[in-house]
C-alpha cells in the first residue's frame, strides 16, 4: 500500500493538542506520521535513563486513527549534557573554530565518544518498538550532510585521515608518487606528516584534496551503515529501514549511492523553493533531483518532507502560489514518488523553525494548504499501483563523485557549476518530455540507447571502454567539455591528447583550450543539418580538430573560426557527440530532438512550462499533464489554468 501523510512533532505541543492533531491528520486521508528524528533529549534526558512514554502514548493514540509512524532515529541533534560531558564530539570548521551547540549536525563523525553514544540510543530505541506493529520505517539520523556537516577539520579527522591513507596506499612512497608531491617540495616522509586541507597560501594539491573528499564519504558513510546496522539488528521483521536525502547533493561530500546502499529504499525532501529565493527552481531541476533519488537504488522511492507551505529559519521565502505545492507533488509522483509525507503538520511558534510554515499555520485555521493537500492525498490512493510502477527510461545521465570533486578542487573558470552544466545537457531532454534516468557512472548502461556524460574530467579506461563498447552496439553518447581530462588521482594524463582515452571514441583531437565566464557568450554557427542554426557557447571552449569527426557548430570569431565546437562522431553502429562548451540550450534542442527521433524514443512537444510525463501500469497509460507557468496554456486542445495538474488517461 502507498502512505501519505505528515511530519508531526507532538513534542512541541501540549499533551490536550494531540486529539485535535490526530483527527485533523487523519481527515487530511493520510495513513502515517513520520515522528522522532529530533527528541533525543525526551528519549534519555540524563545519561542512561531512557524513557520512550511519551511516544508510547503517541503510537497508541495514532494507532486509534488508524495511522502507521515512520519513526527517526535522534542522531542529528544530541541532548546539551551530551555536549557539556564530551566537548570533543564538536566538529569543527575549516578555520578551526568549534560548532558550538544549539543548532544541528554539529557532530564529528570521526568522534568515537558519538559513535558509541549514538549507537547505544539508537539500539535502546529500535530495540523497545521491534514488536511496535504501527511503527512500519526506521528512519536513519536526519539529512545526513545538510547544511555543511559532512565536512569537519577536528584533530581526530586529521588523524582519522592519515589512516585512511594509510590503508590506501603500500607506503608513503607511493602516494608521493601518485600525488606528485615533489611540486612545491611537497614530498612526505610519513603519513602523520600530511594535513587536512585547511586554508594555506594558494591552494593544496589537487590529489590531495580529492582524497580528503573520499575520507569526507568514508567517515559519513561509515557511521551511516554502522547506525543502519544496528536498526537492522534489533527491529522487527516488519520494519523497513531508510534515511532522507536533501537537495544540492552535487555539492555534498558523500557518495549518495554508497549512503543509501544498505537502506530497503530511498527517501528524498523535496525543497522546491527555501528561505531567501525571490522564486523556485526551474521546474527541469526539480525533476533532475527527483530522477537523482529514483536512480540511486534504480526505484521508486518515497519524499518524507514534500514543502506545502513558505519555508525559512531567519529569513523566509517565495510563497507557493494556489495550487503550486500541489502541481510540485504531482511533478513528484510522476518521477518516480511512490509515498508521500508533508513537512510539517502545523507551523511551530517556538525555535529556530517558527517560520517554516506547514499545512496548518499559527493561526491553527484548517484553509487552502489543507485542502489543497486533502485533494492530493484523496486522488493519489486511487492510483496505487500506476505510483508503484517502475519507470523506464532510455536515456541516461551519468555523474560520478570524484569527478565532481576533482571539479570543486580546481574549477578552471570562476563561473564553473557542476550542476549548471548537468543541467545544460539534462534540460533538452526534459523540454520535449523525454525520461531521463540519473544514475552513478560505474552502473551498467546498456540496456539505455542514449548515454549523456556530462563535464567529465576524471574519465578511467574503464568507463571509455564502456562508453566504446556502448557506442559499438548502437548506442549514442554524448560529451561535454574537459571530458577525459583527468585519472583517478586527480591528474592529468600524459601524451594523451584530449578527450583522452575517448579521443577514438569523439573522434577529435582538443588542440587547445579557454576558460571563459558566464558573461563572455562566443557565437558559433551550425553546419550540414544545423546550417540555419546559430547559437551561443561560455563557460569553457575547447578548440577542437575533427579526426573523423563531422562539425556540427563552428566558432564564429576571427581567430578560431577554422576550429569546431561541437562535433558528431560514427563509432561502429553508434555515435558520439562531443561539445566543447557550456552551449546555451537553444542551441541543444535541435541535435537531441534528431537523436530521439533517430532511436524512436518516446517524447512529447508541448507548450514551453508544460511538462508531460507518461506511465504505465498493466497496460494502460496515464499522463501527468503540468503547467509550471502563472499564465493559463494549453497542451493537446486542454486548456490549463496557472499551476494546474492534470493525470489523464491516454486511450
């Protein structure tokens, strides 16, 4: 069965609050209350005395309004005496100063004293509700890295990190060799000799770096699955285990897909606008995360915070417009969203979260947002098994982590942003409706007929030779700039001329390169079946020499004229495509429409801001039909009214 419900924190209110909270909850159709994840305090007040009442008394009253709980495990914000004991639990910023208590996250991950207290409240809780029958999910910590608490320069870090080293390389020499150390005299004796990369003059080695990047993943990973081990452990058998991701994951220091990979299934918040945002995210990157949680397990997942309502701590943003919160929810069910939960039940008066506003506001007055999500709920579980049908997509978008954290050491053009130019390839796709799947670049591909392989500078022969046998059996690749730059060293390679080991593959030779910034736009004018196209490229340019290849867009100014910009390249019964810049989108839209065209991949033309996503389930097809616009449209002779959804079947 599908769930739908509310966060609910009860611990913020009155005892006498919890009937009406209940009843209005249950009325909204929803089926579950996700509680707990922040009442570490109210479960052991004092070391070693553990009290769950409370929460007893809220499962058995949720359990009258026939309501399950997911239930969150308090990791992410530890009781003060905790602190005042064990100070050294703090983590600890770049420039070394403690993150004092009293906000969330400020824990170390290397710190043993946490570990050993958080797995003891952890086993202690799981353990008192395995044979709870209302409680269905664990959830794991909360928001693990939110909001720059993957990242910690303490003492035990850097010592943490040196045995990391350690156990990577044979010996010191090797990592002297690999990183390169002797630029800038470098070179170490031993491991206890390396620092974190802290600020210094200039910068660090970018091998370096890279490396801490990892460590940054393995510690939070590891405390992830030693705490998932412990749930796993000790609850009952009819208890399911996950944990939520939060947006911006591109610029996290964890590997998601290792994060989640002992979780039965992926939860996502889902954050289309946040305090301090004049207006939400394009509606393509919202569906770009939502395709980013689906592929991390390769399924459909749940969102247990799905924004109904503005949202800031100190400063508050846009409001969603009537019927905008709604038309999110759909776009979210649609990719892939087979559960839902809103945060939050009712805005609360106190705190540092009194203007993230929910269903029910202060004003405790059940108005719009109420019904608009009550309307969301009661038509959603009339369509549980097209929300539990698997998607499946024949395009694929590929990231992987070390490539993006070799970006973040080196930049190379002050305006570079990873997820801009994941975007600039994903958004194309999206315009004509198209799905897309966004999946780690070590996943097998084959059985997708378009692969899109974004800015990918650390490119090992092992992903070229994937990408070759790919393009061999008929499938289409597409590259953007700086592809096949870098190992896994974060080097570059030797007497490789670019794209490196896929240079065969693009069927070009990069003869030299440009770092530019988002205001310097280079005209580039297409060629064969774009030769009435013109269009724009910043960001980055490669000069690029065909070896094979056809020109598709060629640079306009005087200098460079002779050389290409985008090319398309014939590799045994496939192709590749190769773009040596950050290409306005524009200019994009024609060479993806003639290649889903060419591999018959299913895609729709609408109104621009209108999205269309298909599904399927025993043999029938459903549309969601979107207007992301504040002006009416229409798709198909229906006529849409601003922020208005539609889920239609197609006969």
């Amino acid at each position: 069965m599908s769930y739908f419900g509310v966060d609910y924190y009860p611990e913020h209110w009155s005892a006498s609050q919890m009937e009406e909270d209940l009843s209005g909850i249950k009325n909204l159709g929803a089926n579950m209350i996700r509680i707990g994840e922040f009442a570490w305090h109210l479960m052991e007040p004092k070391e070693g005395e553990f009290d769950f009442s409370f929460f007893d008394t809220v499962i058995e009253r949720a359990k009258a309004y026939h309501l399950k709980v997911m239930f969150g495990t308090p990791t992410a914000t530890f009781p003060a005496w905790l602190a005042k004991k064990y100070p050294s639990i703090l983590s600890e910023d770049e420039y070394g100063t403690l993150r004092e208590f009293g906000g969330r996250r400020q824990y170390c991950f290397n710190s043993d004293v946490y570990r050993q207290y958080s797995a003891r409240i952890t086993r202690e809780l799981v353990k008192h509700y395995a044979n709870e029958e209302a409680i269905v999910v664990w959830q794991v910590d909360n928001e693990f890295g939110h909001e720059g608490s993957d990242d910690c320069y303490c003492g035990p870090c850097r010592e943490a990190f040196q045995t990391f080293l350690r156990g990577k390389y044979n010996d010191i020499q090797e990592l002297n060799e690999r990183w390169g150390t002797i630029f800038w005299g470098q070179s170490y004796n031993d491991f206890n000799e390396i620092p974190a990369p802290a600020p210094t003059i200039t910068t660090h080695n970018p091998s370096l770096k890279l490396d801490w990047a990892r460590f940054r993943s393995y510690s939070l990973n590891s405390f992830a699955h030693e705490m998932t081990e412990i749930v796993r452990e000790e609850k009952g058998a009819h208890q399911e285990i996950t944990t939520n991701t939060t947006g911006d994951f591109f610029n996290k220091w964890f590997d998601h897909e290792e994060n989640l990979q002992p979780m039965d299934f992926v939860s996502y918040d889902n954050y289309p606008v946040w305090g301090g945002l004049e207006q939400p995210i394009p509606p393509a990157e919202i569906a770009m995360a939502l395709d980013f949680n689906r592929g991390l397990k390769d399924q459909n997942f749940w969102i247990v915070e799905e924004l109904i309502g503005a949202q800031g701590h100190d400063v508050i943003g846009y409001l969603p417009r009537p019927n905008q919160a709604k038309l999110w929810s759909y776009q979210a069910f649609a990719h892939g969203c087979s559960n839902m939960l809103y945060f939050r039940w009712r805005g609360m008066t106190r705190g540092a979260e009194q203007f993230c506003y929910g269903v029910v506001d202060h004003d405790n007055q059940y108005g719009r947002k109420y019904r608009e999500a009550q309307e969301v709920f009661q038509t959603m579980s009339n369509f549980e098994p097209l929300l539990e049908a698997p998607i499946e997509a024949d395009v694929a978008v590929l990231y992987d982590y070390d490539n993006i954290w070799a970006w973040r050491s080196q930049i190379q053009t002050k305006d570079f942003d990873f997820k801009q130019e994941f975007m600039r390839l994903y958004q194309p796709f999206y315009d004509v409706n198209t799905k897309l799947d966004v999946i780690p670049a070590d996943r097998d591909f084959s059985k997708y007929k378009v692969v899109v392989v974004p800015a990918m500078q650390v490119l090992d022969e092992d992903l070229a030779n994937r990408l070759k046998e790919f393009a061999k059996a008929g499938g289409t690749v597409i590259f953007s700039f700086r592809a096949g730059l870098k190992d896994k060293d974060n080097t570059i390679y030797f007497g490789q001329p670019l794209p490196g080991p896929v240079a065969d593959l693009a069927g070009i030779r990069v003869e030299e390169i440009e770092s530019l910034t988002a205001e310097h736009r280079l005209s580039v004018k297409g060629e064969h079946e774009l030769a009435e196209e013109e269009s724009h490229m910043a960001i980055w340019r490669d000069l690029i020499v065909p070896e094979g290849a056809e020109v598709l867009y060629r640079y306009s100014d005087y200098f460079y004229k002779e050389y290409a910009a985008v090319t398309r390249n014939s590799y045994g019964r496939g192709e590749a495509y190769y773009i040596g810049g950050g290409l306005d989108v524009e200019g994009l839209r024609k060479i993806v429409k003639n290649i889903v065209t060419k591999h018959h991949i299913g895609f729709e033309e609408s109104t621009r801001g209108v999205e269309v996503y298909s599904r399927k389930v025993k043999g029938e097809e459903y549309q969601f039909i979107m207007n992301h616009t504040d002006e009416e449209v229409s798709y198909d002779g229906i006529v849409l009214f601003p922020y208005e959804t539609l889920l239609v079947e197609v006969k």
